[in-house]
C-alpha cells in the first residue's frame, strides 16, 4: 500500500473530481508550483495509484443500446487462494465490467454489459454459472441509473405552472 502525503491526496481529489483540470489549474487550486503537480501526478501513475482517466457518460443520452445486468454470485473459495483465482477467471471476460468481493449473503458482485438481455442470459448461463466453485447466481437488470461517481443523472424537468394562491 502506498502512503501518500496530504498534496497528493488532495491531487488525487481534484481529479476524481474532475480529470479534465490542467496541472496549471491543480497548482493554483493548491497554492503550489505546476512542477510540484506535475511530478506528484507523474509518481502516482507510475504507482498505479491512478490507473485510467475517464469520462462518466449517461448512456441514456445515446443512440446506443445496452444492457446492464448486477450478478450476485455464491461460491466456494479455493483452497490456498480464497477468491482470488475464481474472481480473475470472471474479470477477464470482455463482458464483465466490474467485480467486487462482498459481505452478505452472497460473495462476489460481477457487474456485466450486454447488447441485450439474451446476451447477458447466455453469459450467465454459458460462461459463469458453468465455473466449478460458482454455487449460485442471482441476475438483476438495471433499469435506470439515477447517480454514478457522484454525477447525478436525471434531468429535472421545469415546472413552469403557476403558482396559485388563495
């Protein structure tokens, strides 16, 4: 684990905020020089501190059809690796967006992508369920996405009635 000092972690802030900030921008926000932002962004990524930089979309928004499923997985850890051999055998199929070891009642969440619903069914069915050590899995669609890394989604509409009093 890296241990990282206070101007680091408030870079790391800023940019999680918004990756699009100039290193020029980073430094005024800071009261520091832009060679400070520059050399404490460059250790981070080379820490793989930071590992991407990337755009939030509202894929609503899109002409772009997908589907979006939410995998609750049982299974049965592997004798001297735990999770970890059956957690990378399902994070390197291109469909799998996302893995997370969970506590609960169930014990990994896979976070899948699909062009539609029968592509991710045959996921599940062909690829995941057939793993020895999967138990069980339980599929949840997304249907909307109301708020993602902080980004809120929905778009209110005006109310343009007006008022009446008494």
């Amino acid at each position: 684990m890296t241990e990282l000092n206070e101007t680091k972690l408030k870079v790391l802030e800023l940019l999680k905020e918004d990756a699009r900030r100039t290193p020029a921008l980073l430094a005024t926000m800071l009261g520091i020089t832009e060679e400070e932002v520059k050399a404490a962004i460059q250790e981070l990524e080379d820490k793989h501190v930071i590992v991407k930089y990337a755009a939030v979309v509202n894929w609503d928004k899109v002409d772009d059809e997908k589907v979006t499923a939410l995998i609750e997985v049982q299974i049965t850890p592997e004798r001297g690796r735990g999770f970890e051999g059956i957690a990378e055998r399902i994070y390197l199929y291109p469909q799998v967006k996302s893995v997370y070891l969970m506590s609960g009642a169930y014990d990994l969440l896979v976070e899948v992508e699909g062009k539609n619903l029968r592509e991710v069914a045959n996921f599940v069915s062909e690829k995941l369920s057939p793993i020895d050590s999967v138990l069980s899995t339980k599929t949840n669609f997304t249907l909307k996405k109301y708020k993602q890394d902080g980004i809120i989604f929905d778009d209110k509409e005006e109310d343009n009635r007006l008022m009446i009093s008494p």
